[in-house]
C-alpha cells in the first residue's frame, strides 16, 4: 500500500536486510490469506496497515523468520500455528499463521 504525500514517524522497527541472511538461492515462499484477514485488515487504521505491510514478509523467510518478528503459538490445536508480531505506535499487532502442506503461509 503505497501514501503518497504523507510521512510517518517510524511506528514499527524496520528490519535492515543485513539483520537476516536471504540466500540469493532461497525460494520465495507464497503467503494467503483469508476472508477474516482482509476484512480485518480494512479495519486497521492507515499507519497500522502501513506497519502491516511494510514488516518483514514471510515471502522473503517463510518459516525461517527469528523472534522477535515471528514466534510459536503454544497450546494452538493447530499444531504449526506462529504469530507475526508488529509493533507500531506502541500498540502491539498480532497475525496468526500456518504453512500448509503446499508450502504457502497462511494468514
């Protein structure tokens, strides 16, 4: 989602590419979502779909991305449940996902 004409102070802590290793080699991961999700993210203020957007993508890391950015979610009854962990404007934003059998996370 691109502002045009609008600045931001920084609301979440972007991640400098050198802070992770992407191999030139590594495959993209796919990333979907459901119906739940996007009707969530329209309710999201435009700084917090900003902070949403911009983080570190499962499409670079997939199931590789380190804590703080993505952690386990203990005692889920799915058994490979995560969480993407943003912070912006000192509010804290947490997105539950799961790799499917394809390799395509799942939001």
């Amino acid at each position: 989602m691109a502002v045009v004409g609008q600045a931001f102070a920084a609301p979440f802590r972007y991640i400098p590419r050198k802070e992770y290793a992407v191999s030139p080699f590594a495959m993209a991961w796919e990333v979907e979502f459901t119906d739940e999700f996007a009707g969530w993210s329209e309710s999201l203020t435009e700084q917090e779909q900003i902070a949403v957007d911009t983080c570190v993508s499962l499409e670079d890391l997939g199931p590789n991305l380190p804590f703080p950015y993505s952690s386990g979610v203990k005692r889920s009854r799915h058994g490979v449940m995560r969480e993407l962990r943003i912070r912006t404007g000192g509010k804290p934003i947490r997105i539950f996902y799961a790799f499917d059998k394809r390799r395509t996370a799942l939001l």
